[in-house]
C-alpha cells in the first residue's frame, strides 16, 4: 500500500513535520489513506478496547447530520469521532436486548398462506412454522441488522458508482446510519409498541411509521454525504434504504416459507 505525505493534519489541520508519525496537536495519524476494508477490521478492534470520544455528543451529531459525520470520518478527520463499527456493534446490542426484553415482535403476520383449503393439521403446522421463524428472529435480531448493514452499504454504493466512493467508504455511512435506526427502535419504536399494547391499539401503523422516517433519515444522509448531487442524492438514498427494506422482506419470506414447507412435508 503506497503512503500520502502529508504537510498538515487533516483532523485539525495543525503542521506535520517530515517523519512524523502522529498530530501533535490531537494525536491522529500523521498519515491517512483511503479507507479500506482491512483498515475498518483495525480501526474496529481499536474502538472496542479504547473508548476515548463520546458517544453521546456522535448521537446528537447523527440526528441532524449523519451525512456529514460520515464525509469528515471518510476525509480523514476520524480521531474526533466514535467509531461507527464500534458503534453500530454497541448500539445493535442495546437494541436487541431491549427487543428481547419487551417482547416486541419483528414479523407483522401470523401465517404464511397454504394454498386451497388447508387442514387443521396444516394449518397448525403453519403456524408453527412462523413461531420457528419468529422464535429465530427474536433470538438473533442483532444478527439480522448487522446483516442488512453491509447490504445498505451496497445498493449505495449501486447507486452512487459513478462518485468515486468505494464499498467501505459507504460502509462508513451505512454503519452510522443503521446505528441510529437500531437507537430509534430502542428509544421510541417500543415504548410506542407498549403503549399500542396498554391500549389495544394496533401496533401496525407504528411500524410503518418507523419505516417511512427511516427511508427519509437515509435519504438526508446521503444528500449530506454527496451535497453536490442535491435532491439526487436524496432520493437516491432513500431508495437503498428502500432496496434494502425490500430484500430483507423477501429474505425473511422465503425463510418463513421454506419452514413451512419443511413443516408439512415432515408431516
């Protein structure tokens, strides 16, 4: 891997003398290279062990300008922020274990269709093939959105090919942003569920909700991180947040179908 020589910090743009290894100034690296996927991996175990920045002052940067966050982590200016591997991880784990905790159902249906007219036999089977998958789900939910992390990652990285940005670039904006989403579930999705549930409300709309403001949140960081496309950008994002929605759905769909049809031909 070849070296950027370097005059001056790109954290807080202090002089660097010839040979100089870190800032003397904040203390980063004196020499920053495009971000790579081996360089998160590093960066990654870093942040676990040494938690020297706030994560409560990243939360409040990420409500109104996750994009940008991203774009300065990307630059270089990465010794001022919270990591956002270490913080998707951290974050992802409070949310599962608020989700554990409350009981909050991640699927919106009971049943998956049959087909004709199915038997009480199958029709039991049904169901047990969704509890399965429900059960699974529950269990490994911090799974799931670790997963659909790196695919957000991807469909933007489709999408905005044309930018220059490579795959751990948008990595950087995914994580951030997926943190959120994971904080917004734990912090508002539930205690609304709860309520739906004191009151006996339906819950659905709730979930849709979230959805849609998730859609729009993506679609603001994207606009933030590539502020020369505009409007263009916006939209953009909100669609690979949307591809990504899609393909998750399916991905659960098809899982929940293949249980059933395991249940019935095991039958």
């Amino acid at each position: 891997m070849s070296f950027v020589v370097q005059d001056h910090c790109r954290n807080c743009n202090a002089p660097l003398t010839q040979g100089q290894a870190f800032c003397a100034h904040c203390g980063q690296k004196a020499v920053i290279n495009r971000l790579t996927v081996r360089e998160i991996v590093r960066d990654f175990l870093h942040e676990l062990v040494h938690v020297d920045r706030s994560a409560l002052s990243l939360v409040r940067m990420l409500l109104v300008r996750p994009g940008y966050v991203a774009r300065e982590y990307v630059d270089g200016r990465r010794k001022r922020y919270f990591g956002p591997f270490a913080f998707l991880v951290v974050i992802v784990g409070i949310a599962a274990a608020a989700i554990a905790l409350s009981g909050l159902v991640m699927t919106g249906s009971k049943t998956m269709p049959i087909g004709g007219s199915p038997t009480p036999t199958d029709a039991a089977r049904n169901a047990a093939a969704f509890s399965a998958v429900a059960n699974f789900l529950q269990r490994h939910v911090n799974a799931t959105i670790l997963l659909e992390t790196p695919l957000l990652a991807a469909f933007n990285r489709l999408l905005f090919r044309k930018d220059g940005t490579n795959f751990a670039e948008q990595l950087v904006l995914a994580s951030y942003t997926c943190g959120m989403r994971s904080l917004s579930t734990t912090v508002i999705v539930i205690p609304c569920v709860f309520i739906c549930r004191l009151t006996g409300t339906d819950p659905a709309y709730i979930y849709i909700t979230a959805v849609l403001v998730w859609f729009a949140y993506f679609g603001l960081a994207a606009h933030q991180f590539c502020p020369d496309h505009g409007l263009t950008a916006g939209i953009k994002g909100a669609l690979a947040a949307a591809l990504t929605w899609c393909a998750s759905q399916i991905v659960f769909s098809v899982i929940t179908m293949g249980f059933v049809m395991y249940f019935l031909l095991r039958g």
